[in-house]
C-alpha cells in the first residue's frame, strides 16, 4: 500500500508517493519584531509564487490577536482570504494550517470550505486543529477543556454535509434531520482534510480519519520514527496510505554552502544545504513541506526565486513556466 487517495486537484498536486513537495506560509514577508505583518505587495508575493513552482500557499486561523502567542497570521480570515486568492491565481493549491474547529461552528466550515474549492476549481486543503491559545475559547464561550470532544463532533460533521441531505446527531452543535442540506458540495467526493499534531485525540483516531497529517519539525530520527508508526496504524485499517507534512522556519543564508544553524523549529541555511536537507526529509517519508519566510533577512524576491532555483528543481518535476511552454 503506498499510493494515496486521490481527492482534489490541489490534494493531487501536494501530495505523492515518496515523493517531497514544497510550499510557503502566508504573509511572505520579514516581520521578526512585530507580531502583526504588513501584508504590503502581498498579492504581488502570492503571484510569483505561483509562477516560481511552489506547490502550496497556507493561511493561518487565528481569530483574535493575542500578543504572547507572537504571531497574528496573515490577518485576514482564512476563508475570506482565500476565495480572493482563489479568483487571483490559477494552479497552486490553496491550504489552511489550519482551522481551530471548536472556535467555529462547522456548519460554517463546511460551506466556506466547499465554496472555495469550487472557486478554485478543486485546490483547497483543509487542515484542521483542537486549538491551542487558551484565551480565545472564554472570549467566544467556550470551554478549552472539552476541545477534544468538540473536535472530533465538529470533524464529523463536517464529512457528513459532504453527503445530501444527511442525517447527525450532535451533543454541542445541533441536530441534522435529513430535511435541510449544506450548499455548495466539494469539487469531488470531499474536502481533503488533514489533521494538525494529535488535536487532543489518539494516533489511531487520526490515523483512522484524516486524510493526512501536518505535523511539527522534529530530529529526523525522531520524525522517521513517527512516521513509520503512523503509517503502520493506517495499513491495518485504510486501503490507501495518507500524506505526512511539516513546517519549517527557513532564514536562506546569501551563501549557497553556509552550513545549518539551528533557529526555533528551522534553520539558517544555504540553500544547498536546504537542500540536502529536503532530501533527507523525502527520504524518512515527508511529503511536503510548507516554509515559513517570517525570519528571513534577505530581500523576499531573491530568496524565492533562489529557493526555486536550487531547491524546487530538485524535487517538482517542472516549475510552472516549464508546464506552460
């Protein structure tokens, strides 16, 4: 068992069989000092993206500003923010990483998800969370102490209005009775979603349900070891193997050989070690690899078209100017 489910165009894209993909989080801009970006030529940023070979852009869910936390995201709501992405660009998948379902009711979720996968003719990844910022979950009414339950109630819902008319019971979100419908559906049979961390729940639950899993850097060693565990859970149970993925903070050294130093969850590094380190990421099973630029000191420009230059020629079969041609 080693080929994954084929699900959307954007989930098709991201994510093949032993195989690294590479993609960037949204803002793409140097913001180090401040918690809050400016998002200044971030279209223009997106754009080039896009055309550079870049496999996936990823927005944030963060619905309040918290300043400990250190990090306001892209601002604009993931939804929102992405239907206009969505009508800007052409072939780049689209990923949220990812939204904090007990925060929102998931009939919401369901429809905004499935609107801009239709809008973006099927490129929409959904990753999906528990939440971890304690403060939001008072400020909506929430209890943070039941995200686990609220999570795995949310999750389900959500698969279940990918059906017509269906039918759910819920303890915190009401009830379907068959005779009301979630409108728009997916582009295909659902939205591909994949699970942040552990969410609150067992390595079997997530292994079980998700349609793949984003999780956080680690030793190689110790992400190897994950991996392999994970995907043993999913060949007892699953008749297809599902997709690993990862952030990583990236500050891309203007030597192309500067060896690694370590920054939190990332690097400073030369993009041929950047490299070298993408191979041994694809080698321990990593499908995909989403680069956070929020550190990086050289101009935004040149380190984009250096990555792709060095980096994604390496492991996407052709930049999108190559597909074009």
């Amino acid at each position: 068992m080693n080929n994954f489910e084929q699900i959307n165009k954007g989930y098709n894209s991201v994510f093949q069989p032993n195989q690294l993909s590479v993609g960037l989080v949204v803002p793409i801009e140097h913001y180090p000092d401040s918690s809050v970006p400016t998002m200044k030529d971030h279209l223009e940023q997106v754009k080039l993206v896009q055309q550079l070979g870049f496999k996936a852009l990823w927005v944030r869910d963060i619905p309040f500003h918290v300043p400990s936390f250190g990090d306001a995201g892209q601002l604009f709501d993931p939804f929102t923010y992405l239907g206009y992405l969505a009508g800007q660009t052409s072939t780049i998948a689209l990923g949220v990483s990812s939204i904090a379902l007990p925060l929102h009711h998931p009939a919401h979720v369901a429809k905004s998800a499935a609107s801009i996968d239709q809008l973006s003719n099927g490129r929409l990844i959904l990753g999906v969370a528990s939440g971890d910022r304690p403060t939001e979950y008072p400020a909506m009414g929430i209890d943070f102490e039941k995200r686990s339950e609220l999570f795995r109630e949310s999750f389900s819902y959500i698969r279940k209005t990918q059906e017509s008319f269906p039918t759910f019971d819920t303890n915190h979100y009401g009830t379907l009775k068959g005779d009301v419908d979630v409108l728009p559906k997916p582009s295909h049979h659902k939205i591909p979603m994949l699970i942040t961390g552990y969410s609150q729940q067992s390595l079997e639950w997530n292994a079980t349900h998700g349609d793949g899993w984003m999780n956080y850097p680690r030793n190689p060693h110790q992400q190897q070891f994950t991996i392999k565990e994970w995907r043993a859970l999913i060949a007892t149970k699953q008749s297809f193997d599902k997709p690993y993925m990862q952030p990583l903070y990236v500050v891309l050294h203007e030597n192309d050989d500067f060896k690694p130093e370590p920054i939190p969850l990332g690097f400073r590094i030369g993009a041929n070690y950047l490299a070298d380190y993408f191979h041994q990421l694809q080698e321990i099973g990593v499908n995909h690899v989403a680069i956070n630029l929020r550190f990086n000191t050289r101009p935004m420009t040149q380190t984009l078209e250096r990555i792709s230059e060095k980096v994604l020629t390496q492991f996407h079969s052709a930049t999108l100017e190559q597909i074009q041609s």
